[in-house]
C-alpha cells in the first residue's frame, strides 16, 4: 500500500470519529480548498492519435461494445 493511501486511511478512521456538524465542517473547508484551489494550467486534452489502432471506430465497433444486462446481472 502507497504512502498516500496510509494517510488517507488515517484520516479516514479518524473522520470516523467525528460529530455529524464536525463532519459536515470538514466537508465544507474542503469543497472550499477544491473551489478555491482551482488549477491554473488548463488540464491536457489526449492528443488525438495516441492511441492508434489503424482506423478509425466504425458504427460495429460501437454496437459490439455495448452491453446488455439480462434481469439475473441487474438484480445484483
């Protein structure tokens, strides 16, 4: 397990702890940071072409890739 996800459970255990209004503060101060902490370099778009398979997808590519569930797999 990476260090980041050690701290991360740390945190999450100790959130765990917390009151619902100190929960419900935690969240806010983060929404806050996201909000505020917005990135200033626009994020990179995929270049086109990186992933270079001969052609492009046709209309069959995207029928073969569509799923369909029967009643068993959406009854879980």
């Amino acid at each position: 397990m990476s260090t980041d996800n050690l701290v991360i459970g740390k945190i999450i255990e100790q959130v765990s702890h917390l009151s619902i209004h100190d929960r419900v503060l935690l969240s806010q101060q983060l929404v806050e940071q996201l909000v505020t902490n917005k990135p200033t370099e626009p994020c990179p778009l995929w270049r086109y072409g990186i992933f270079s398979v001969g052609r492009l997808s046709n209309e069959d590519d995207f029928q073969l890739a569509e799923w369909y569930p029967t009643n068993e797999e959406l009854d879980g």
